[in-house]
C-alpha cells in the first residue's frame, strides 16, 4: 500500500540532511559540553527544519457525505430494495456509521421518497443517473439500465438479485414490409399467449421461453397490424406493438395470358412483354396465366429473374395446358423461379441424344461446320432436360460413341462436352448403331431417343429394329437435317415406336428444332380429370374448388405449400410460394380464374425497387436507415437522399423531412428516435420513393430491457474508481475517498524552530 505522504523538492531535503550531517560531526569532533537535552531538542529541531525543506505533503483522505441514490424508474418495479424496511438494512450494513443522504431517481431525483410501501414508480420515458454535485462518493441501488456518465464521484453499485433474472415478455419488434409482418418476442418465463390482429387467417400463437420469430401475410382489408401477449408478468407496457398496414401503392399490376382479369390490370399478350428493364419498375405484380416457357423469349425471362430476385417484385405463375411440364418449363428461368417444380425429384426416363457425326457433316454452312452446329445443339439441350433424369448422349458415324452414359441430367451438364477429338468423319452406319442401342439397354426406365441425323443409310429391316427397340422402351424421335434414302425406314420405325419427326434442314435453326422435339418427346404430367383443391396457409381462407385441366407437379425443398389435393390416395401439392432474392413467387399448378386474381396479387404483389439504391431498416428500439447507392461498379455519392418520415399522433399528424448524411463511398445513413405512435417512413430520391414502410408505434425506451445491466455496472464502477458491491457482502464498505494534498512544511518549521529555541533557552539556563 502506497504511504500517504510524498516530497515536492527530494534534492533539498538531501542538501539539509547533509549539512544537518555535517553540523553533527563537528560536535562529535570539538565536543563544546553541551547539555545532552540541549542537543537532543537542537538536534530533532534541525531534523524537522531539513523536513520542511524538502516540503512534504500529506495526501489526507477528505472523506465526507455518501449520496445514496435509489433508482425507482419501471424498470426497476420488481426490485427487492423497494421494501423500505429491506432498503434500510441494506443501506445499514453497507455505510455503517458513514454519513449519508437519499435521493430517489428516474427521470427526474427527488430526496422525499414517495409515498407507499413497497416504493412506487417513479414517471419515466428513460432513466437518467444524475448525482448531486460534490458527492464525495455514492452507493447506488438499480439496474444499471440508463447512460453512463464520462465521469463521477466513486460510485459503488448494490445489484438487486430480484433483477438478475425477472420474467419479462415483450414484443421486441413487429416490422411490417409490403403485406407482411415479422414479429419477434422475447420471453424470459413461461411460454405466453400470443395475439395477433389484421392477419389473415390469425390464430393466437404461442410464445416460447427465448426469442421467438413469427412471421405472417397481412389481411388485404387490414388498416393496422398488431402484437399483444396474454398478460403475465410485472411490465405489461411492453406486451403490444401496433403498426399501419403500408399503404397500397400506385404500381401497376400486370396480367400475361389469353384472359383479361378486369380493371385495374395491364394485360400482355407473352410476346409482348417489355425486354427494357426500366419498364419492371412499374409493377407491383406480374400473373403469368398458363404461359408456356417457348412462349417467352430467354431475353423476356431474364427480365423476370431480374424483376423478382433483385427489384423485388412479385410474380404468380398459374398452371394450365401450357403452363409447367406442359409448357416445358425444364431447364428455363420459369422452372428456377417456380416454387413447384415441372419434373419429379427422381428419374422416369433415360434421355439418348445422338448426333450424325459422319464425313458429310464436315461440311460448311454460315461459317461453321455441319458438325459445329449439330454438337451445340445438343449441348444446348442438357440443361433443358429434367435434372433427375437419366442421361446419354454421344455420336455415330460407323461406330456409336458414348460423351457420357448413364449419369443424371444434373451431372452430365457438368461435363466438358463434347469431348476432345469428336467430330465428323467415316460413312452412316445408322442400321447398326440402332442395333447396337437396342442390344445394350435395359427395359426398366422409359427412353427417349433424339436422333440428329440426314438419314442417307440404308436400314434393311426398319420393322425388326422397330420391334426390338419396343422391347426395351425406347421410342425413337427424329430430327431430320437432310433428306437421305433411310428416312422412310425411320419414319416406319418413329411411328411403330410411339416417337416424333421435326424436319429442319437450316443448321442454324437446329437448336430450336431440337429443343422443339424434346417437348413433344416430354411427358406432359397433365391431368384432365377434376381434382378437389384444398388451400392452405396464407390462402386458407379460399373456398376448395374442383381444378381442370391441372399440372403434376412438386414441391422444391424450402418453399412454403399453399394447396394441395389427394390424386389415387397419393397428396399432391397443387401451390406453393417461397422467396427468391428480394422478391416473391406464388405458383399454382392450375388456373385458379381470374375472381382469385385479387387474392393472389396481394400475397405475391410487392413494390418494384431502382436496384441502383438499397434501403435497409432497423426498426428497433431505434429508426435506423441505411442507402446503398452504387450503379453497377460506380458508388453514387453527393446524391439528395431524404428521409420523409410521418407519424399518426391521437389527434394529428407528425410530419417531417430529414437529409441522410452521407457516411462513405455510396453510403448514407440516419438513426433517430423510434416513434411512440404508427408511422411511415420513405426514403426519397430526387422526388421519387425508392423504398418506404410502415413503422411501428413503440413503447417507451425505459421498457427495451429489463433486468440488471451487469456490463453497464462494472463499466461505471470502473470509470468512477468505485466497485460493484456482492450481495453477499453485509460489513460496511471501504470507501476509497478521494485525496486532498495538504503541506507539512509550515508546521514542520513551527515545530522545529521552536525545539531550537528551547535548546538554546537550556544551554543559557545550564550551571
């Protein structure tokens, strides 16, 4: 322990001590017969005088007054030191003897305390700890749940253990985006009732002990949304969030199909849906009615992909005799946004695709080879085909030649093809390589043979070979790229076999033709006879109806059902929708009729966004907006972004306008105050709203947490030099009281000059 007392000038107390040395062995030497009292007196005079010369401080403890300060904010209301008789123990055994005072604190302090036993509330939005100014130290009762000051006299914190762990349930938030609400609780007791308002299809809930997320689609004729738990524990203010439903936008909604829905719809025929992206920032929701993926351009489904996964849109796909396996959804963008899949999750059939490779498809034409186009196309085609199917594909001219053989769809589109040193050569042994398919495929799964081929060979018994391909499942389709002498065999054997012919003698044109007869080789998983729908989930509230024609279809691993219906004792999901990118798909494997039109636009309807800005909310226990704004690779800085921000009070309404300040390359950024009553918040660009949401009214701040504030304890017993005092601990605490430097120098030279002059006073009066 360091002593209390300290040197302003080392050096000259060295100096006096040495010359006090000095003066000492020159009596020793002379020896004057002094009296020995007077050189004792003269000697401890001249000490104290070298004492005062080095000028020593007294660093004396200024102990003084204790302010007790006792938090009754509500946050605190389960506290045992609210029992007045247990505060005043406890206050006891703490300060002892110490002096001390009692203030009481929320908002506001307050030396009186209030009236009742326990100790009531006091009225606060949030707890502010503020002292009395000159406190020498104080003992604080809290939870420690409010700012910590920069500074302070030595604070020693008594933790309340009725506040380690109280049972507390709050709506921690409820964050409405579009026509969904998100509502996360948290419960630190027993599972609590949960009751949801403006939801379609509400059902009280549920909330477990932890944290709980619950998500939901807002009723279409909602005006508000809102989350309350059952009663249940000390903090009911913070049991209820209430939010606007967002308010309808003015986007379009766009209908794509053979039917018009009515008002308040554009209708596309599928040809003519825009290619310019600029023009997907207009709907809310797109509808395809029963569209099939050819009759789309890659071009139109890419601008699809882009309206969903990145502007977040909305898109519905209903099913139909065009729509799904039917429509050829395998392969296209449709299939990747669907939440159905078009093809079953296991192979039903072998795919064979085999190409003419012999010398007369070395041939030029539109600068490539015959063979250049032939390989692309059925390169082209793997991705088309189901991705759980089997899979050959290869190359004959005198001999058959296997790229890949019976691996999955999936897998074989991972392969390098074709092969290195595959191209044409050698004459059409188009009889034999029949042959040698016949002979070496096992009957069991159904195949589809798509053969490329100018037919000039000779097939001596096209009846035979038909016959033998029959016993082994395989039907035979033919794309015809010339007009050779075996085409009328081929012909005897496609229409024995159950296959197709496409004739297509332009090699630029052999991708779409071969694409063309997969379809037709395609099952069509199309049902013709009435199946009983039952809806479920967000579409519950729809009346059943009989679907005909409907589509065979299959739920996709995280996507969410929305229909189904019993087909030979087997379920069938008919409906699903699930989240891709920033935007919704609802897919319905039938068409549903254009009166569910106004259903389904609202659960899968959402504002497009410019992708160029992107707005991330924090609706917390504080308003916080974030804007990304970078076009491409270029970060979009010195823009005009505001916040506009409106809040719904009982009798008026709040409206202000707010610049984001900008935080970094493209980045802007404000946080604000949660609003105590329903709002909306927009962000704006140049006049236009990017993005805007409905913001929940929220409790007051002092109600985000309850419980003790261990890290915010120790925080402030450490910045102020204090402690955090155990519970455990019933003796008085050892306060470290703050120091005052006092001078010893003027006493010290007191004392010592008058031990001198007693010294010499005895000298004189000596016989």
């Amino acid at each position: 322990m360091a002593l209390p007392i300290s040197l302003a000038s080392p050096a000259m107390l060295a100096i006096a001590l040495a010359g006090l040395a000095v003066a000492g062995l020159i009596l020793v030497l002379r020896r004057p017969g002094l009296p020995g009292a007077t050189v004792w007196l003269g000697g401890l005079g001249s000490l104290l005088l070298c004492l005062a010369a080095g000028g020593i401080i007294w660093q004396r403890p200024s102990a003084g007054e204790v302010a007790v300060m006792v938090d009754l904010s509500p946050s605190t209301r389960t506290a045992g030191y609210r029992n007045r008789a247990a505060l005043d123990k406890r206050i006891a055994s703490l300060l002892g003897t110490t002096p001390h005072r009692v203030y009481y604190f929320a908002q506001d302090v307050a030396q009186d305390a209030p009236a009742g036993d326990p100790l009531p509330d006091m009225p606060a939005e949030r707890t502010i700890y503020h002292p009395p100014a000159g406190t020498s130290a104080v003992l604080l009762f809290s939870d420690g749940r409010f700012e910590i000051p920069a500074s302070g006299s030595p604070t020693y914190i008594a933790p309340d253990p009725a506040l380690d762990a109280p049972i507390d349930a709050a709506i921690a938030s409820l964050e409405v985006r579009g026509r969904d609400v998100a509502v996360s609780v948290r419960n630190t007791g027993n599972p609590r009732r949960l009751i949801l308002d403006g939801i379609s299809g509400a059902a009280p809930a549920t909330a477990p002990a932890g944290n709980f997320v619950l998500a939901r689609s807002i009723d279409p004729h909602a005006a508000a949304v809102s989350a309350r738990l059952a009663p249940g524990d000390p903090w009911p203010e913070n049991d209820q969030l209430t939010a606007f439903a967002s308010p309808a936008g003015h986007s379009e909604r766009w209908w794509v199909g053979a039917t018009s829905p009515g008002e308040g719809w554009r209708t596309f025929a599928p040809g003519a849906l825009p290619t310019d992206a600029a023009a997907y920032l207009a709907p809310s929701v797109i509808v395809l009615e029963n569209v099939a993926a050819g009759d789309l351009s890659t071009l139109q489904q890419q601008r699809l992909r882009q309206y969903v996964r990145d502007l977040g849109g909305g898109l519905a796909i209903l099913g139909g005799d065009h729509a799904f396996a039917a429509g050829g959804y395998a392969g296209s963008a449709l299939e990747a946004l669907s939440p159905l899949a078009s093809t079953p999750p296991e192979p039903t059939t072998h795919w064979m695709l085999v190409a003419d490779s012999s010398g007369s498809m070395a041939q030029a034409e539109g600068g490539a080879s015959r063979w250049h186009y032939a390989a692309d196309a059925l390169v082209r085609l793997i991705p088309r085909l189901p991705p759980d199917d089997l899979l050959s594909v290869g190359n004959f001219s005198d001999r058959l030649t296997w790229w890949s053989a019976g691996k999955s769809v999936k897998q074989t589109a991972g392969l390098p093809l074709p092969p290195a040193g595959a191209g044409p050569h050698g004459p059409t042994n188009l009889d034999q390589v029949l042959k040698e398919i016949a002979e070496s495929s096992e009957p069991a799964l159904p195949k589809q043979l798509l053969l490329m081929t100018d037919a000039d060979a000779q097939i001596d018994d096209p009846a035979g070979l038909a016959l033998a391909l029959k016993k082994k499942n395989i039907h035979l389709h033919l794309l015809a790229i010339g007009e050779g002498s075996g085409l009328p065999a081929l012909r005897i054997i496609i229409g024995a076999t159950g296959g197709t012919i496409v004739s297509q003698l332009d090699p630029q044109k052999w991708t779409d033709a071969i694409q063309k007869l997969m379809r037709a080789a395609s099952p069509k998983l199309l049902g013709r006879g009435p199946l009983p729908i039952h809806f479920l989930g967000d579409l519950a509230s729809l009346q059943p109806m009989t679907a005909s024609p409907w589509n065979r279809t299959w739920l996709k691993s995280t996507a969410t059902p929305l229909a189904e219906a019993a087909q030979e004792s087997e379920r069938v999901v008919a409906g699903a929708r699930w989240n891709v990118g920033e935007g919704r798909v609802l897919a319905l494997a039938f068409d549903p009729g254009v009166s569910l039109s106004e259903a389904l636009a609202q659960l899968a309807g959402r504002p497009p966004r410019d992708p160029r800005y992107r707005v991330t909310w924090d609706t917390g226990t504080r308003l916080r907006v974030t804007v990304d704004a970078i076009d491409g690779t270029r970060y979009l800085n010195d823009e005009m972004i505001e916040l506009d921000f409106s809040e719904e009070a009982e009798s008026s309404t709040v409206a202000k306008s707010m610049a984001l300040p900008q935080t970094g390359p493209g980045r802007y950024e404000l946080s604000l105050a949660a609003p105590r009553s329903p709002a909306f918040a927009a962000v704006r660009v140049g006049g236009q709203t990017v993005d805007r949401i409905a913001v929940a009214g929220r409790y007051a701040p002092e109600f985000d947490a309850i419980g003790n504030d261990a890290e915010a304890m120790e925080k402030l017993a450490r910045r102020t030099g204090g402690q955090v005092i155990p519970f455990r601990q019933t003796w008085p605490i050892e306060f470290r009281w703050p120091q005052r430097p006092v001078s010893l120098t003027p006493v010290l030279a007191m004392i010592g000059g008058a031990l001198i002059a007693l010294a010499l006073v005895r000298w004189k009066l000596a016989p």
